[in-house]
C-alpha cells in the first residue's frame, strides 16, 4: 500500500521541479520519487562522515569570527 507525502516548497522552486518532470517525459510525483528513489539507493553505501560545527553552536565565546567550520576546526585543535 501507497503512503502519501505533503510538503511545503518555495513556489519558484516547485516551477523549476515541474519543468524539468516535464522535460524528463514524466509528471511531478514521478519525478519526485525518481529522485528518492536514486538518493536511497545511492545512501546505501557507507556513510559518508561529514564535519557539522552547527552542534558546536554557543560552544565558544564570541571571537568577532564567523563560526565558519575552518573556524571550529581551529579552535578545536588549540583546545579551546
């Protein structure tokens, strides 16, 4: 049995989804599942480890710096 999925899209976004379903011969709901489909397929490797300083939010006190990523790798290293 079929489940249903709602979202919210930006509606200039959701435009350029349904010209390029309609470029690809296929409608809107198709071309959202093909594209479903090929992420889980793709994700179903090894994960890949990826560097997200946004857990680190308010870790440090303010530097004047943006807390870039490059940032927090640095200050981690320094140990502060």
């Amino acid at each position: 049995m079929t489940k249903v999925l709602t979202l919210r899209i930006d509606p200039v976004l959701l435009e350029k989804a349904e010209a390029r379903a309609a470029r690809l011969g296929v409608d809107r709901a198709q071309y959202v599942r093909s594209l479903i489909e090929e992420d889980v397929a793709e994700g179903s490797g090894k994960p890949v480890s990826r560097f997200a300083s946004s857990d680190l939010a308010g870790l440090y006190e303010g530097s004047g710096k943006a807390a870039t990523n490059q940032e927090v790798r640095n200050r981690l290293r320094r140990g502060r």
